[in-house]
C-alpha cells in the first residue's frame, strides 16, 4: 500500500492510499476516520481510497463548513482522478455509503457499479439503536444529541485517548494507535454533517448494486439499509449476522460479494459496448 497527497477542488489537501494489486480499480468510500488495515485485503483488485479531512493525515479545509457530503465527493473524484481511473466499482461503509451514493448519483459515468456496507444512503442517525417499536425520529433525536454531545466533549476524549498506551508498531496495534489520536472534536464535527445529511433517492441508480446489512447492527438498522435500494431492479441484498463492523467480522463474505460485484459490472460493460455472445456470466440464464 502507497499513500500520497492530492488536492480536491477546493484546494484542500487530502492523503490518499492505493494497493498495489493487479486487477480492476475498486474505490473505497471509507467508514469515517477508518485506517486501511480495517478493510479486507482484496488481493483481485486495486484498492484506491482516502483519509477524510482533517483525519490521518488529511487537511483541515480551509472553510471548515467544506465537510458535507458534496465536498467528500469532491475529494473522491480527486482521488480516482489521480489514479487515472474513469470509471470503476465503488464500494462505501458505514457513513462511508452516503459518499459512495453520493457520488452514484452526482456522477454516473464514473461509477460501474456499487456495494453498500452497514450504511443507509443519508439520514444516518434515523437507524441508530434500531430496536424495534423506537420510531425514526426518536432514533435520530437520540443519534444526534449523542454525537452533539460527544463533540463537545473532544478536549476530554482526546485527554484520555492520547494517553492510552499503545505501543508504536505495524499490524493491529498501530491501527489502534492510529484511531485513537483523531481529533476527536473535529471526529463528531464530521460526524454530525454527514449523519444530518437528508436520505438520497437511489431510484435514479442504474449500475448493478450490492447492499450488506448486518441484522444485528445499532448504528444502522437493515430497514434503513435496505430500505432506499428495495425498488433497484439490480439490487442484490444479503442480511447477515453480523453488526456494524461486518467487514472485520466476516471479511471473506465482503470479498466474495465484491468478486460477484465486479463480474456483474464487467458483464454489464460488455453487453452494452461489444457484441457477447453466449453467458455474460457464469451464473447467466441462457439466452432465449
């Protein structure tokens, strides 16, 4: 893995990391703050994705309101820029999946194909503690006076965390390390405006689209991840026994989803730009 700097539109600098592998080019929209060594390895494609601004390593922008989702979008379009990459599969996790969707949407020529992990496409707070009979709204209520709340506490959270000892080393460790020495007022300040974002329509979505769900996941309930891609006639949807953090959980189901992912999408290609004859894939009804 490599990480340079690039700027996004606005100027801003922004560390991205790419992988070295052979394969298709796969855009990663990042659960928030998220360190690489989070995701699993996906030795089949080529990993292109970024530190959200002011995170590990990434700039502060200089208008500190530039952390919506449109400015995210900004800097992921810098990135694939970057790697001289038009179009390719994107996948986004946790409040990573508004960016991805985002992106979907704002620009469809450069997305091929979309995987949404553990995240509901905007409104994020609305899943928190999806118990059932707690409605939305109190969901989201709770959701943001909770991050509101850890916001105003960074100064103490960075007091404590900082401190944690943690020693200086690659491997888990040093992710953990990594983690721990956010800014944790600027952490939430994130938070907040991309969980107050307002829930995307994804009925303009047309790339073949994956969504994984986790049923027991409290900080984004299946109803509210499956929920905005329910009409997409190339959804596929797996609700699996996991929770949030699916990807560390069951890393090999999030590597086999994106595999199919990419067949669909090279399948989708090549029905519209050659002339296929026989199966465009495997698992391809013949046709009739």
């Amino acid at each position: 893995m490599r990480e340079h700097d690039v700027f996004s539109a606005d100027g801003t600098r922004i560390r991205l990391w790419r992988t070295d592998a052979d394969g298709p080019d796969v855009l990663l929209s990042p659960g928030l703050g998220a360190v690489p060594e989070l995701w699993p390895d996906l030795p089949s494609a080529r990993v292109h994705s970024w530190h959200h601004r002011g995170t590990l390593g990434s700039d502060r922008p200089a208008d500190p309101a530039r952390v919506e989702p449109a400015d995210h979008v900004a800097d992921a379009l810098a990135v694939l820029d970057d790697g001289g990459v038009e179009r390719c599969v994107v996948v986004g996790w946790s409040m990573g999946v508004t960016v991805a969707a985002e992106l979907a949407l704002r620009h469809p020529d450069r997305v091929s194909g979309l995987m949404l992990v553990t995240g509901a496409p905007g409104d994020a707070f609305a899943g928190t503690l999806g118990f059932p009979g707690v409605p939305a709204g109190v969901r989201r209520l709770i959701g943001v006076g909770g991050v509101t709340a850890l916001k105003a506490a960074g100064p103490l959270l960075d007091a404590v965390l900082h401190r944690v000892p943690v020693p200086d080393v690659g491997g888990p460790l040093g992710s953990l390390r990594r983690c721990l020495r956010h800014d944790w007022g600027w952490y939430f300040t994130l938070a907040l405006a991309l969980g107050r974002a307002p829930r995307l329509d994804l009925s303009g979505v047309t790339c073949p689209t994956t969504v994984l769900a986790g049923r027991y996941d409290f900080l984004a309930c299946s109803d509210d991840v499956l929920g905005p891609v329910a009409a997409l006639p190339q959804a596929r949807v797996r609700v699996l026994p996991n929770t949030h953090f699916l990807p560390l959980e069951d890393p090999q189901v999030v590597v086999d989803e994106l595999e199919l992912l990419l067949d669909r999408a090279d399948a989708v290609r090549r029905a519209v730009h050659e002339d296929v004859e026989g199966p465009l894939t495997p698992r391809s009804r013949p046709r009739a």
